[in-house]
C-alpha cells in the first residue's frame, strides 16, 4: 500500500473528491470537507476547470447545490439569482453587497483539494 503526503501546505489540502466525480454536464456535486458542505462543479459544462463555492445562496439562502453553473455562472434555483464562480460576485446586480463565498481548488493527482481556512 503506497500513502499519499498531502500537498504542500501553500496548496490547498483538503481532499474534496476525485476529478472524474465532479459533473461535466453543469451541475452541482456537494462534498464533505472537514465537516463542512462545499459545492464543487466545473466551470462551465465540459470544462477541466475545477470551482469550488457555498452550498447556500447568499441571496435567501437557497441551495446552490440544486442549482447549475452556466458559462461560469452558478444559478440559484430559488429565484434565479446568478454569481460569478470565480469571483463570487453577484452578476447583473451593479449594487449588490451579496458575495457568494469561494474556495481556492487544486487538482492534483486527479484528485481536487479544497482550501476552507
């Protein structure tokens, strides 16, 4: 049995899946890191690029774990409110404060780590 070193601590280190488990199609995969859910979905629909985001909807909450993400925007299926999933911005709300919370994501390994500190 071979053990894997966590990456470097300068790289995120928490393992949240592997690549191949993550939608290619827009939506959304929920993950257990340490206790906590995180929302985990490609960029956009057959992209390599891995995000990682809250499962709730800064808006009312809702769940972004129902939602989908469309060229590079996860939309909220409550009341459709869209945020950047780089970013966490809030998207064609000039004036919003709402800030969706995003994850630094490393893919090594075929495998995606999670920073959440």
């Amino acid at each position: 049995m071979t053990i894997q070193a966590p990456p470097p601590r300068s790289e995120p280190s928490h393992l949240a899946c592997a690549r191949s488990d993550v939608p290619a199609d827009g939506a959304v995969l929920t993950c257990r890191v340490e206790g906590r859910a995180i929302a985990v979905a490609r960029r956009s629909a057959g992209s390599d690029d891995i995000v990682a985001f809250d499962t709730r909807c800064p808006h009312m909450d809702g769940p972004l774990r129902l939602g989908r993400v469309v060229e590079g925007e996860v939309i909220c299926p409550w009341h459709f409110f869209r945020f950047d999933v780089c970013t966490g911005h809030a998207v064609a709300c000039d004036k919003s404060q709402m800030q969706l919370k995003i994850y630094p994501v490393k893919v090594l390994d075929n495998k995606v780590y999670v920073d959440i500190e």
